[in-house]
C-alpha cells in the first residue's frame, strides 16, 4: 500500500486533509466531500497553489576546482597574462565595465538586493564606484583571460 502523502510537507498535508472548521454531519472521510477519492484533483490542486512559489529548475553547481591543478606550466602563462592586462589597463568589452556599456545614468551606485521568503526586504548594496569599480575590473580581466585558456 503506497501513502499519498509521502514527501509532502505536513503543513501541505493539513491544508488538504486536515480537519478545519465545524464537522459536517453525513459527510464520508475527515469532514471532506464525497468525492474525496478524486487524487488526481487534488494533486493539480496541490500544483496550482505551489506554483507562485516554484522559483525555477535547478542549476549546476560551479566547479571550484583550480582548473590548473594538472598544468602548473598553463597556470604561470594565465597569471603572466593577467599581470600583463592589468599592468596595461585593458578593460574587456562586454562584462558592463565600459562607459558606452552604461546606461543613462553612468555608473550603478547602488544595488538592490531582494531578502527574505516571505516578506521581501529590499536591501541597498552601496557600489561605490572608487572600492567596487577597481574589484569589478580585476573580475572581469581574469575571467576575460581564463576564457582564453583550455582547462578541463
């Protein structure tokens, strides 16, 4: 015998088959309607009221594996590439960085980040342009250059 429930949170168990309100006389189950067996009702049921809380499918998780770890002669060329790009102030077009890559109002000096489950919290992120340009762009001029490299 399979159980219905199994892998439901609880509070989605009480919602469905739980007993709430006054008892209803003459009425088969735990107070629901006759047509109580109706199982694939209640699971669209079930799926339309989780939807708005469905956020999307799974990602992959990144590799935090040094991707030079077996060529330590590819991990000198990266870093004297980089040395080489930073040293010459090369921004790479593309990653948001450039001042025709802004929009109208130049540079963002502020973020807003969204927290919380169920009381979205709105969070301002100061972006002060001279801390957080200079770390952007150093980002941006290594992942520019890891780009460049055949690691796997």
């Amino acid at each position: 015998m399979s159980n219905e429930c199994e892998g439901l949170h609880p509070d989605t168990i009480e919602k469905y088959y739980g007993v709430a309100g006054e008892a209803r006389v003459g009425q088969p189950g735990a107070g629901n309607p006759p047509n109580e067996d109706d199982a694939p009702g209640l699971i669209n049921r079930i799926g339309v009221d989780q939807e708005p809380q469905v956020r999307h499918a799974a990602i992959e998780v990144p590799d935090h594996r040094n991707p030079f770890l077996e060529d330590s002669a590819a991990e000198s060329r990266f870093f004297s590439v980089l040395s080489e790009v930073v040293k010459q102030e090369i921004t790479p077009a593309g990653y948001g960085l450039l001042v025709e890559e802004w929009g109208e109002d130049g540079y963002p000096d502020v973020e807003i980040l969204q927290a919380g489950k169920q009381m979205k919290t709105n969070i301002r992120v100061s972006l002060a342009h001279p801390i957080w340009a200079q770390r952007a762009e150093l980002w941006v001029q290594g992942l520019s250059v890891l780009s460049h490299f055949n690691y796997t």
